[in-house]
C-alpha cells in the first residue's frame, strides 16, 4: 500500500510538472484568496478521511470498499483541483 501510495505521489508531481513546464505557467506559492483556501482545506480534509477510511477498510479485509475509497478520492481530488486552479486564477486577475 505504501509502495502505491508513493508511485501515485511521485505520477503526480511528474504530470503536474509536465504540464507547467508545457503551459509556461508561473508557479504561485500559495492561495491568493478566501476561496481557493477554502477549496485547499476541504480537499485535504477529503483525503486525510479517505486516508483513514483506506487504513480501515484494510484492517477489517474490506477490500471491495477499499477500491471505492481509492476511486472516490482520486475524482474529489481532480474535481478539486480544477476548481482550485479556477479559482485561483479568478482571484489573481482580482488582485490585478
């Protein structure tokens, strides 16, 4: 588990770095509004209670629910992320 964990991580950063490296995007350190943090805590807050529901499942051998866990965090964790990035560009062209 921890072995995937990491793979996942590591195809992440390496697409996310593609494609800025693709997109000449400028890297922003942070949110730049209330929005764009709100959306950063409810995602994180989503896959630490993924996290714990994954460790749960796997302790009581619920493997089935344990691949739903996985499938739904990775759709909150891409829905998030578009809506974080359109957020976040909304409120920089505020701060323009």
């Amino acid at each position: 588990m921890t072995m995937v964990l990491s793979l996942a991580t590591l195809a992440l950063v390496a697409i996310d770095h593609v494609v800025r490296r693709r997109m000449r995007m400028v890297a922003v350190p942070g949110p730049t509004g209330p929005m764009s943090l709100a959306i950063i805590v409810v995602t994180s807050v989503a896959m630490i209670g993924a996290f714990a529901l994954a460790v749960v499942f796997e302790v009581n051998e619920q493997r089935l629910w344990l691949i739903v866990t996985t499938a739904a965090g990775l759709v909150v964790a891409l829905i998030c992320s578009a809506l974080y990035d359109l957020a976040n560009a909304r409120e920089l062209l505020r701060v323009r």
